[in-house]
C-alpha cells in the first residue's frame, strides 16, 4: 500500500481543486460577479461537481480498497479531464477522460463483485454503472435534466450500498434485507423510464428515493452509534439528517412534473446533491481521508459540527427561496452559504490534519 501512497495524494489534490472550481462555477451560475474563472465555466458546475470530484474522489477511495494499481487510473482519467473543462467547458478530451474514468471505476466495481457477489457489492456496482450510463448520454449531447437521474443514482446506490454493507453489523432480517431490493429496483428502474419517458421515470425514481431514505432512516446503525460520543455520533448525526433531505428531494420530484430549470428543479437538485450527498461526505471524511493518504490518525474535533449545521440551514434558506418566496436573493445568498459551508468544513480537515503533521515533526 505505501507504494500507492504517492498517487494518492495529488489525486486528492486535484479533486479539491475540482470541487473548489465546481463550486466557484455554481455561485457564478447564481449570478454572484465573482470573475475568478471564465464565465463560461459556469455550464460546467454539473460536470465538475458529480463526474469530477466526486467521480474522482470515490474512483480514489475505490481504488484504495481495491489496491490495485490500475484502479488509480480511473480517478487520474477522471481528474485530468475535469481539469481541462475547467479551462475550457466543451473539451471533447476532457469529456473523453471522465468517461474513460468512469468506465475504469464501474470495472473496480465488477472486480469486487466477482470476490464479493452479495447485495451491498450490487448495489454498488449499479451506482458504477450509473455514472457510466450517464456520462454516456452526456456525450450523446443531452441536456443534465434528460439524464440526471443516472448521475443520481451513481452517488444515492454507491452510498446506499455501503451502508447496507455495513448493515451486517445490525443482523438484518431477510424481510428488511428484500424492501431494500425493491426499494433499490424501484429507483433504477425509474432511471431506466426517463430514457423513455422522462416525467414518469422521475415519479419512479423518486418513490425508490422516498422509500430508501426510510429504509435507511429506520435501518442503518447510525440508528444506534447516535447514542455514543465524539466521531461515531457526530457521523450518525450526518447520515440521518442527509436521509431527510434524500426523503425531501425525492418528494419535490414526485410531486412536481418534469424538472428540467427553474426554482423547482434547483431545490429538487440540491436537496439530493447538497443535503443528502454532502452530508454523506461530511460524516465518511473523518475516516476515508486518512485511510487516502495512509495514516491510521483519525482527526475529529467537535467544531465539525459548525459546518455541518451551517450546510443544512444555508440548504433550508435555499430552498426557501426556491419554493416558498420564490425570492431570487434569499435563493443566491443560500447559494453563498452553501458554497462557505463547503469550504469550511474541508479548510478545517485539512487544518487539523496539517497542525497535527508539523506536531509530530516537532
């Protein structure tokens, strides 16, 4: 493994960078004048911010799983080709190595399958087979709104996955176990719909949402660890407020015909990618960062939970403004706070795990 360290690092690195880039390009989507980029880079938000940071960051912890040195081709196709749309939005060379990536990440997925064929490695690879799906149909040229539900489904089944893996710990139930199944079949199946029917593949898709946030909210171990101290509670916290806003997300998609601009369809978006996605991150960082960079230290402090409070009141005045005021500055100063939350939690990750690097040179 410590011969893969190397690797590691710049890849982390640059899916920083990606996010840092991303995020700029959302706020200058929300019209914040804030000329760090081209403004051109705002059409990228979507594709720097799901195939690129996180297509990278979970191709990186996939292939430190996996340890294989070839995984780690997958996050470095992904990573170089976000970096090329960041300076130019159409880069066909760009798009070209995120699908490479992709396609390298969904293999990982089947190399583990054929160790581990069981629900969790399933579930998982279905979330591979997502991202490849629709980054597909991204270079067929359709529009996010034709093809977001495959880009949701890489990060929902990818997470759903996990923590059905680790579900073992709880010894659930066959009966439990088969509602997972059919929540899981539901959403892929609505993902397969939209490719036909757009409308009705979401109101499928968005049930399966709806019924996996519950299945999740009434099964997951957080269920328990939210009882202990420190790190352990402080990622229970995450997971299940992020399964109200998974639960949230779904319902606005249910309840509201096709989503394809507008206020609706931000608050639809970000209630998935920001509240549930973004918490999954901030409860699983703690611990997949470390393991990313080969340290056995776990750095956690109590003022985490500073951002993660802020990310989901700065979501609630986002959406806020979406749906309820329709008010266009309470909507873009959500905006602003969501992208602040974002870089203060990770600035106070790396922080920490600088302070405690020159400490031990000392």
């Amino acid at each position: 493994m410590k011969s893969t360290t190397r690797f590691r690092i710049p890849l982390l690195l640059a899916s920083f960078v990606i996010l840092f880039s991303g995020v700029w390009a959302g706020l200058m989507r929300m019209n914040w004048q804030i000329g760090l980029f081209k403004p051109s880079i705002l059409i990228s938000h979507g594709y720097l911010m799901i195939p690129g940071f996180l297509g990278t960051l979970i191709g990186l912890e996939r292939a430190v799983a996996l340890q294989k040195k070839w995984g780690y081709l997958g996050p470095l196709s992904s990573a170089i080709g976000a970096i090329l749309i960041i300076n130019q939005h159409d880069n066909q060379i760009g798009f070209l190595l995120i699908l490479i990536g992709s396609a390298i990440m969904t293999l990982m997925f089947f190399v583990i399958l054929k160790i581990h064929f069981i629900n969790y490695t399933i579930t998982m690879a279905l979330g591979g087979i997502s991202l490849l799906v629709g980054n597909l149909l991204w270079g067929f040229g359709l529009s996010i709104y034709q093809f977001i539900t495959w880009w949701m489904g890489f990060l929902i089944l990818t997470i759903a996955g996990e923590r059905l893996e680790l579900g073992r710990l709880m010894k659930l139930n066959k009966n439990v176990k088969r509602l997972f199944v059919i929540t899981i079949t539901i959403f892929f199946l609505g993902a397969i719909v939209s490719l036909i029917n757009i409308s009705i593949g979401q109101k499928i898709a968005s049930s399966g949402m709806i019924l996996l946030a519950i299945w999740l909210f009434q099964n997951d171990i957080a269920r328990k660890t939210i009882r202990q101290d420190g790190l352990p509670k402080f990622i229970a916290i995450s997971l299940l407020s992020g399964y109200v806003w998974l639960f949230i997300g779904g319902l606005i998609g249910l309840t509201n015909v096709v989503l394809f601009a507008g206020p609706v369809y931000d608050a639809y978006l970000h209630s998935i990618f920001l509240g549930f996605v973004m918490s999954m991150i901030f409860a699983h960082a703690p611990i997949i960062l470390p393991s990313i960079i080969n340290t056995s230290e776990i750095i956690f402090k109590p003022i985490l939970y500073l951002p993660l409070v802020l990310l989901h009141l700065s979501l609630v005045v986002r959406i806020l403004g979406d749906i309820i005021l329709d008010n266009q500055q309470i909507r873009q100063w959500g905006g602003m706070l969501n992208a602040i939350t974002i870089f203060l939690y990770f600035g106070i990750t790396i922080a920490y795990r600088l302070k405690s690097f020159k400490t031990k040179k000392i």
